[in-house]
C-alpha cells in the first residue's frame, strides 16, 4: 500500500486516500466483443502501476474510459476513492488526469514548444507569451531530467523525444495522474529506457503514472503495481518483486501455452534478392546509406541491426521504393528494380511491413476486409476490373485467419482492432501470396507475447515457402532467434555481417562501430544501450 | 513446429464477411447520413425561422407552406423532381472525385460548357433518327465537360498541382469562353439576352409526365447514380478511389495505382458534370442561355459533403435542395416572404455542409500555418 514515496504527494490532499484512481466492475462491450467485464483497477498515488495482458485484453479500452472517453455499460471509475462518473476528458483534465494514447497526437508542423502549450499558451497583453513559454518549458524538462530542444519542429524530431514532450504537456496542463498507452512500443531499447527514468523521476516527484506495456522486462523492472487483464477481466494484481518475467508471461496469457521461443533456421536456396552498392539520402538530403551491399537467398532471413538512425529506416524505404537510391542497384530475380516504381516492385514479388503501422501498414479508416485485400495483387481477385464479393469475401477470411486476428466483423473499420491485432492483419496481407521478397520493418511492434510467437511463426513459414527476408528489428534477440546471417549497419554502412548464432555483444560492437570487439569493447555486452551521441532517427536529431 | 498456438480464433458469432444483407446496409448508411446531414438542416431551418420570426413570419406556417409547394400535388412533386435533376448530376460529380480525396470545384464549369456543347450539337440534330439525334449532343456534352477537367487532371496526377485552384480557374475560363462563343458565333437572333438557338424537337429528351418539367434526363441520373454505387463498392478503380481518399500514404505503400486514381477521378467528375450539363440542356432549358446553371456545380458539392459521398444520401440531398428551389420558386405567390428566405436557407446548409467536413482539414492548415510565426 504505502509505496516508498507516497509521502510527497503534493496536492492530494489527506494521505488518507488510498485509491487515486481506478475502477470498480468496469464493463464495456462493443458489439458481440467484451472489451471489459468487470474490472477492477486501484492505483496508490505516487506509484508507478503497470497494466499488462494480451492484445485486444482490454487495457487501451480500460485507459480510454479512466480518462472519460469513452464510458463503461456499467461499472464505475474511482477517483480519490470516491466513486464518479466521468462523462468527457474534459471532466478528466478537472481531475488533474492526463491520457497520452497509443498513437502519438504531435502536431508535426509545430515546434515541440508550440506541441507543448498548444490550447493553454500563457498570454500577455493579449498576446502568446512565447519568452515566458520557453522558460516554463524548460524548467519543465530541467525538473525531470530530461534534455529537450523546445524550439525545433516536431516532425524533424526523433520520436522518442515527441514521446516526452507529450508526456511533459501532460504535466504543463498540470496533470497529476498521467495515463500511458504503450509509451515504449515504438522507441528503441536505449530510448525506452531514458523514457522509463523520466516515468521514475515523475513518480518520485510525487506523480502517479499508469503504463500499458508488452516489454515485461520493462514492466517488472519499473512497476511498483501490476495489473494483469486477460480477456477483458482483472486476473490480479502483483506488487513490485513478487514476481518474475516468466511467472508475469504466464499470469498474462493463462492456460493456454505459449509458444517456446525457439531458434530455427532456414534452409538458403538461390539467390533473390542483391542490393548493389546502394547509397540514400534523407528527407533534408543528409547521407543515410553508403554504397550498401549484400544478399538475401530464397528461403533466408537476413536480420538488419543497427542503433536507431544508422541507416535502417532508409534502406527498408528504399527497398520497397517508397524513397529513392541515389545510387546503386537492386535487383530480384536478376531483373533490375532499382528504379522502378512501388507498384512495380511489388507485382514482381515484393512484400512490405512497415514499421510505421497507422500511417503505410493500414487504412485504419477502412474496413478490415479493405485492409486484407489492399495490394496490387486484388486484381488476382478481380474478373475484368470488378471484384467478386465472394472471392472477396474468402481472400478475407484467408489473410484474417492465417494471422489468428482477433476482430468482430471484417466490416468493422481496422481502427476498431486492438494495436497487437492491426498489427496481424499487415503480417497476414503480406505474407499470404508467397512473396519474393519480404521486407519486415519491426513486425512485433506493439505486439503480445503470445503473438509474438505467434508472428515469428508466420515468419518462418514465410521463409519456409521460398521467401527470401530482410528483417529490421531493434529487438535483437528477436534478430538472433529469426535470422540465419545478420547484416549490421553503422553510419549508413556495412559494419559487418553475421551468422544468426552470433552473440550479443558481437552484434553490440558492430552497432557501435567498433570492428574487432575483442581488442576495444572487451566487456561489451551493452547493445542495448548504445546510443547516447549517436545519430538519433531519420526524421531526427533534435535540432534543425 | 507449425502448430500455430491456437491463439483466439475470430470472437464469438460467425464474421460476417464483409457483406450484411443489403436492406440493413442501406439502413445502416441511412443513418449514417441522417447523422451527419441533419444538423446542418436543423440548424438551418433554425437560422431560417429566427430571420422569419425577425420579419414578422410564422416559421411553422412558412415552414408547411414550403412543404406543400415542394410535395404537396402530383405537378408540384414533377417540379421539384425537375430541380433536383442537374444537381443529382453535380452531386454524383463532386462525390466521385472526393471519394478519392480529391477536392475539384471544377465541376460547375463542365456542367457550363456540357450544356453549351449538347445545345448547340442538338439544333444541328434536325434531320437525324430519334436516339442518335440524343446521344450525340449528350456524348459531345460529356467529352466537353471531361475537357475542362483535363488539364487540372494531369497537373494533380503527374505534379501534385492543388486541384483547388486550377478547378476554380478553369470555372472561370469556361464562363467567359461561354459567354463569348454563345454571342460570337451561336446566338439566336431575335433574342435579348445571349442564347443558342433552340435544340431540335427529336433532339429532346421526352418529359416523363408533359406537361411537368420532369425529363427523361433523372432517369439518366439516378441511372449513374447506380452505376456510382455499384462501380466504388465492387470495381478495382473503386475499391483504390477509396483507399487513395482515405489513406493516401498506406496506398502509396500498398503500390496501389494512386495517379491513375487521381487522374480519373478529376476526369471523371468532369466528364459526369459534362453530361449533367448536357442532360439539363436536352430535358429542360432545351437550349444553352445565359445563367443556364443557377451554380448547380457548387450546389452539387454541398450535397455531396452532406451526404459524404453515399449514394443514397446523394439522393436525398438531392431531392432537399431540389425541393427548396421548386417550392421557393412558387412561394411567394401565397405568402408574403422576403425572397432571400430561400437563398438563406440554402446558404446556411451549405455552409454548415462544409464547415462540419472541412472544420479537420482547416485546423490543420492553421496549426501549419501558425507554425511560420514560431518564435
Ligand atoms: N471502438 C471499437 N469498436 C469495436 N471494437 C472495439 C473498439 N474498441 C476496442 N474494440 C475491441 O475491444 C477489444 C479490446 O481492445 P483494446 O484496444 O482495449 O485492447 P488492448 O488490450 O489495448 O490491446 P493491444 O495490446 O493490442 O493494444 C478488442 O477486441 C477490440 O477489437
Ligand atoms: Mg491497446
């Protein structure tokens, strides 16, 4: 009950109160899916709680009505104990309650000041204040620790950094209690972990924060409260210690298995895919490949590692065509594709994951069946320029199936699916007509343990059926378990090239550029926190 | 190894992939539109009685009078009906080319010169037999509106040239171009005000029920209506119109055929606004005249916002607008009411129309905007 800080809690009035905030027998349906049934939830003040559970479980729909989005069919939200029903935001912001949902609402065209006091700018005469919002904001960032550049435009800022300033507006609007859909799940290990210290140091400034996570390293090493919900119910509650990482995997999917982790490899056949001495250019025409070279083989995975902004973004886009070579060639099958369109490409055999779901993976304003059909391939389902409702209809069905998606109707939009499913959907669209070549950016993003298993599998069979795989992952036990050679890229080159079997901290050395870790890295076993003064992502560093 | 963990199949009842029988279809969208379309009604019949009350009017009485006009008596109904013609036309144009998230004005210009074109080819259609002394001026009508998109087309697809603006020039450039041929080498001598001459009597399109006004010109409407229907649900143009209208960076991703999309639909709704405005010349004004569209084109965009592009809201919105004029038109013949009164309501709908689809996108151009005054 009494966490450690408790005590400084300002402004929470009489120390006393036991549950900041919570729920009592939260339910919430939509349609034929329960996406709550009866939950329970009681946050301490002061601490930092956990919720954890598979996807479509129900924690962004239990965050979304905490922070009065959305209401339940019956049940309460508890708030100081007491009981209230919270019918809009609005009354939730009243509350010093803050929400930072699982898909980022950075304004990309304003500076990260502008993002930061946008809707409550202090004002004189009658004016935005800008000198007195600069100094607010960084005192701001001063107070937790963390080292923002306020006057940069947020689209050239690495994600991470938009990720604490929204979480800083947050605070700026005084929230006290600060809401957190999946924080980490797009931020690089390193960049996870600044963003865990800055949920730290918020706490012991007397903050009380809620996180969604699928990282339980994470969840066990920061969560003073875990919450564990499976299939919409409240399983338990766990304090910080009393658990490990496994027993947490176990409390999260129940009964049912999970699927060992295990490491196979492929069986290589002929070669697919060459990549020629490629070198790109970003969006402000800085060099982010430099004459890149290697190979993928039919029946292969070839794992790309590198820290967050060496390079990896920009040869996936290149490879799939979205950005273009400045120089070099790639080609499939023998044929040069270097030059032709995404369209092209694709017909020729190219898959695409992206790592960027919500905007390139999904329509999310489009049914689910759109999104399984969507690929130059629907013209296979086509007769004459017209679609077969029928053919349709099991194509769906096919690529939802294949992928074990957890939704209610194929007419529903995608954005009604939980994170961990749109995510399934992406992986089933494109692994379901034997591509080529299949182009895998962060496929386990955002994605459960169950599932995760579960999409390396795909993965697998993918490989298993011919095709040849580029596969980008900042997990690098996800590139050790998947890969049979790992290519690892620094500053826009090839650092070197690995066999799957290669170690952690063989793979660590290479990231960070140092050629022969024996000799200079001696105790390196530290790749996943390299970064600091490394070139943040490619929409990034933090000054223009 | 490949024993998939039988991770949670589908939730509980059977999917229903991707069609629900059609009549709750249609009822779910119904309600959909009505949704959306009703505030910017309500609030116009609102605006409406508060500037009725301000004039000395009883709203109700006003309100039922309308009503009566626009439905009241089997001619009354072929009235309105009449109305609604060139704006289902306009509308079904608009939607076509929003569905793809392109946002053409264009359309009331190739209404213009697709009328222009179906009367002057239809006074020339004197000796021909019955259905090619139609078709002709209709297809010449239709090629005619398609030419005044082309251009804004090819700079949207081939290099991102705001549609926006070069619609509105291209509206400009038709009405003056009208304006000079009509007086230059087609008026009608003997008339005041510049007019073509009258088309030929085959080359009519019949009126459904003579001696209302009503041709066989809705028909062709609601018949493209259908087609509009059916052709964004079960085409492969039409299934990329909408993903490129809603997604515009995943159907890059997707290699979907986004510029041939593009392309098509600024065209499209060109060539659609084209037959509207030769349909229009052919079933009711019979000739091309000066103010030949009352601005159907931008009539046609607020239905099509109103109705977010769903066929059967098209439809209503159609029928609403079409009402509005018929009966405002005969109104005041029985009750003494400021004439602007209809002006007002229309404008209020349309302007809530827009405001409530367009309020997103402006907010996000000020925010853009706003960005160049950073500190
Ligand atoms: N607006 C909605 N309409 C229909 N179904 C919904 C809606 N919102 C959520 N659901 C369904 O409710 C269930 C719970 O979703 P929720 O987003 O809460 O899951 P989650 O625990 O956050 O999962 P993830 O880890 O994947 O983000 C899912 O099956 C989802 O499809
Ligand atoms: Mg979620």
């Amino acid at each position: 009950m009494s966490s450690t800080s408790t005590a400084s809690v300002p402004g929470s009035g009489p120390a006393a109160i036991r549950c900041r905030i919570g729920a009592r027998g939260v339910s919430r349906s939509f349609g034929p899916v329960r996406a709550n049934v009866d939950v329970t939830l009681s946050v301490r003040p002061g601490t930092v709680h956990a919720v954890v559970g598979e996807n479509g479980a129900g924690k962004s729909t239990l965050m979304r009505i905490l922070y009065g989005l959305d209401q339940p069919d019956s049940g309460h939200v508890v708030i100081d104990d007491e009981e209230i029903a919270l019918t809009s935001p609005r009354a939730a912001i009243a509350r010093r309650i803050g929400l930072v949902q699982q898909e980022l609402a950075i304004i990309p065209e304003l500076s990260l000041l502008e993002n930061l006091v946008l809707g409550e700018e202090p004002v004189r005469f009658g004016r935005i204040d800008w000198a007195t919002a600069l100094r607010r904001a960084e005192e701001l960032s001063a107070s937790v620790g963390v080292d923002i550049d306020w006057k940069a435009g947020a689209a050239l800022t690495s994600i991470a950094i938009q990720q604490q300033v929204e979480i800083l507006r947050l605070v700026y609007r005084g929230a006290d209690v600060l809401i957190l859909d999946e924080p980490t799940a797009v931020l690089a290990p390193a960049q996870a972990e600044e963003l865990l210290r800055l949920l730290s140091s918020l706490r012991d400034a007397g903050r009380t924060v809620i996180f969604i996570s699928h990282k339980l390293d994470e969840v066990v090493g920061v969560a003073d409260h875990i919450t564990v919900l499976r299939s919409g119910r409240t399983i338990t509650e766990i304090a910080r210690g009393e658990i490990d990482r496994e027993g947490l995997a176990a409390l999260i999917v129940g009964d049912s298995e999970v699927a060992e982790r295990s490491v196979s490899r492929g069986d290589p056949g002929e070669t697919v895919l060459v990549v020629e001495g490629v070198s790109a250019k970003d969006d402000r025409a800085v060099l982010r490949l430099d004459d890149v070279s290697f190979e993928v083989r039919s029946g292969e995975i070839l794992g790309v590692a590198a820290v967050a902004g060496n390079g990896q973004e920009e040869l996936a886009e290149v490879l799939i065509g979205i950005r273009g070579a400045a120089s070099g060639d790639i080609r499939l099958d023998g044929a040069s594709i270097g030059r032709a369109s995404i369209r092209k490409r694709r017909l020729a055999g190219l898959g695409y994951v992206s790592a960027d779901r919500k905007h390139e993976g999904l329509a999310l304003g489009l049914s689910l069946a759109d999104n399984s059909i969507a690929t130059p391939a629907l013209h296979g389902l086509a007769r004459g320029g017209w679609l077969g409702p029928r053919r349709v209809a099991e194509r769906v069905k096919e690529v939802l199936d294949r992928a074990a998606v957890r939704y209610g109707s194929s007419s529903d939009p995608a954005s009604s699916l939980s994170g961990g499913n749109q995510q399934r959907v992406v992986l089933g669209r494109e692994t379901i007509g034997n591509p080529r070549v299949l182009v895998a950016s962060q496929p386990t993003r955002g994605v459960d343990v169950r599932g995760i298993g579960y999409i390396h599998e795909l993965l697998r069979r993918a490989r298993d059926e011919g095709a040849a795989i580029v596969l980008f992952s900042e997990e690098l036990d996800e590139l050790r378990e998947l890969s049979d050679r790992i290519v690892v890229l620094h500053r826009g080159q090839v650092a070197g090239m690995l066999p799957g079997e290669a170690s952690r901290s063989e793979i660590g050395a290479l990231m960070l550029g140092n050629h022969s870790p024996e000799d200079d890295n001696p105790d390196a076993d530290v790749p996943d926190d390299p970064t600091p003064g490394h070139p943040r992502s490619p929409r990034g560093g933090e000054t223009v | 190894m490949t024993s998939a963990p039988t991770q949670s199949a589908p939730v509980e009842p059977d999917p229903t992939p991707a069609g629900d029988p059609p009549l709750q279809r249609i009822l779910i969208a119904t309600g959909r539109v009505a949704r959306h379309a009703g505030l910017p009604v309500v609030i116009a019949l609102l605006v409406g009685a508060v500037v009725l009350l301000a004039t000395g009017n009883d709203p109700i009485a006003v309100y039922g009078r309308l009503a009566t006009e626009a439905f009241g008596t089997p001619s009354r109904i072929n009235a309105t009906l009449a109305a609604t013609t060139p704006i289902l036309f306009t509308a079904i144009a608009a939607a076509f080319a929003y569905r793809a998230g392109v946002f053409t004005v264009g359309v009331e210009g190739s209404f213009v010169l697709g009328g222009l074109t179906a009367a002057v080819i239809g006074a020339n259609m004197g000796g021909f037999p019955p259905v090619v002394a139609v078709i002709l001026p209709l297809l010449g009508a239709t090629l005619a509106g398609g030419l005044v998109a082309a251009v804004p087309a090819v700079l949207r697809a081939v290099w991102s040239v705001d549609e926006v603006v070069t619609t509105l020039m291209f509206n400009f450039i038709v009405a003056g171009l009208a304006g000079w041929a009509v007086q230059s080498f087609f008026q009608e001598r003997g008339q005041a005000n510049s007019a073509t001459a009258y088309v030929a009597e085959n080359a009519e399109l019949p009126a459904l029920a003579p001696p209302g006004q009503t041709s066989w010109a809705l028909i062709i409407g609601l018949l493209l209506l259908i087609g509009y229907a059916v052709w964004m649900r079960r085409s492969t143009l039409g299934f990329e119109f909408r993903a490129v209208g809603s997604a515009p960076r995943f159907s890059t991703a997707q290699g979907l055929r986004v510029r041939t999309v593009l392309l098509t639909a600024l065209l499209g709704a060109g060539l659609i606004g084209g037959l509207g405005g030769g349909s229009h010349a052919l079933g009711i004004v019979h000739r091309y005249s000066e103010g030949f569209s009352a601005s159907f084109g931008f009539t046609g965009i607020a239905i099509a916002l109103l109705a977010r592009f769903n066929p059967i809201g098209i439809l209503v919105g159609a029928i609403l607008f079409g009402a509005l004029n018929a009966a405002g038109a005969t109104v005041q013949l029985f009750i003494n009411l400021p004439v602007q009164l209809i002006d007002i309501l229309e404008g209020t709908v349309m302007i809530f129309a827009v405001a409530v689809f367009a309020f997103p996108r402006l907010s996000k151009r000020w925010a853009a905007r706003s960005e160049r005054r950073r500190p």
